[in-house]
C-alpha cells in the first residue's frame, strides 16, 4: 500500500513538473536534456564540429542536445543497452558498456577520429540497496573515465553523473589526475532530493 502510495507520488510530480512539460513543448526527448543545456552553456562545452560519445544514451535527449550544437561537420556516437529510436545525426550502438564488444565497436565508429568529449548519464538498475546501487553506479563511472583517459583527444572533456556516497571522493581524485580542471555541477533540472551530481573534467592532460 505504502509503495502504491509513493508511485502515485511520483507520478504525480512527474506530470506537474516544470522540466518535463518543457520537454515535451521543446521536443526534447526527456527532460534530461536541461541539464546538459545548463551544463554546457555554463562551461562552453559543445562547439561546432565537434565529435562525440554519449554513454547510457536511452532515450536520447542528451544526444538531441548535441547533435543539435555540433552540426553537420560534428559527430555524435550514442550508446546504450536498451533501444533508442532513430534521431538524425546520430549514430547509435546498442549494447552493454560493461562488454568488450561495446568499446570495440566505439573504436569501429570513431575510426581514425577521437572525441573531443565523452558525456556519460549511465546509471544502473536501481535495486533499492544503497550500497550495492552506488557501487554499480561507480563501476560505471569507472569504465567511462577509463575509455575517456584512452580514447579522448588531448585536451578533450569528460562529463560523468555520479553519486554521492562510498567512493565518491576516491574516484573525484582519479578525475582531478587525468584532467586539468575538475568541477561540480548540480543543474537546475536534477531534482533536489537526489544525490546526483555531474562531475566535469576539462582539458585531458
């Protein structure tokens, strides 16, 4: 009864919610996509021509974002284990990151070209224990820094979500090791009561 409760709960605020009526008024797939908006106008992070990886892409609003900043010279590269429909400009790979056969198709796509940025909004299922949810979440973020750190042009930028909680401050080190300039970020469209944040490397050493 009590979770019948919260799940309306959550619905309605769901539906009353300011970002996702802006979504759908802007055609943004969710709203997920003002918090890279903010993100990236706050940091001038998209530019014209630009190529990108956009990990745990599902269901693309991120990639609407930048495929719509980086323009027809630009390259975007969406991947996700779940299906994503077609958005034009992007090229999408469906499969598991945690898998070899992911990073080797990345590689295939990308070519002789690197990424200028690599944005990750993966997240895992949530099993509802803390503990083992921020330790998927931390792999996660783990193996996106590991395939930025390798495949990034120097002097590119990686922006990862994370939460706070159990290696957080451990894996903000490795971050602040591999990139001139590592910042903060809460945008407006994260919800408050989430512990989510996006850390943003800029310039790969």
């Amino acid at each position: 009864m009590k979770q019948a409760k919260t799940s309306k709960a959550w619905m309605r605020e769901h539906v009353n919610d300011f970002f996702v009526k802006q979504a759908r008024k802007d055609g943004y797939r969710s709203r997920a996509a003002y918090k890279l908006l903010e993100i990236a106008e706050h940091d001038r992070l998209l530019k014209p021509g630009m190529v990108v990886v956009d990990l745990g892409a599902t269901p693309g609003s991120w990639s609407q974002v930048v495929s719509s900043k980086v323009g027809a010279k630009g390259k975007v590269i969406a991947l996700d284990i779940l299906e994503m429909l077609p958005l034009p400009g992007v090229e999408f790979i469906q499969d598991d990151f945690r898998e070899e056969s992911a990073v080797l198709e990345l590689k295939k796509r990308l070519g002789a070209r690197q990424p200028d940025l690599v944005i990750s909004d993966m997240a895992p299922n949530i099993s509802g224990i803390v503990v083992s949810d921020q330790a998927k979440s931390m792999h996660l973020a783990e193996l996106a820094l590991a395939f930025s750190m390798e495949h990034l042009n120097y002097d590119g930028s990686f922006l990862v979500k994370v939460f706070q909680g159990l290696d957080f401050d451990q894996f903000l080190r490795e971050m602040r090791t591999g990139f001139k300039k590592v910042m903060i970020r809460k945008p407006k469209a994260s919800r408050d009561r989430s512990n989510e944040l996006y850390l943003l490397g800029i310039g790969k050493k």
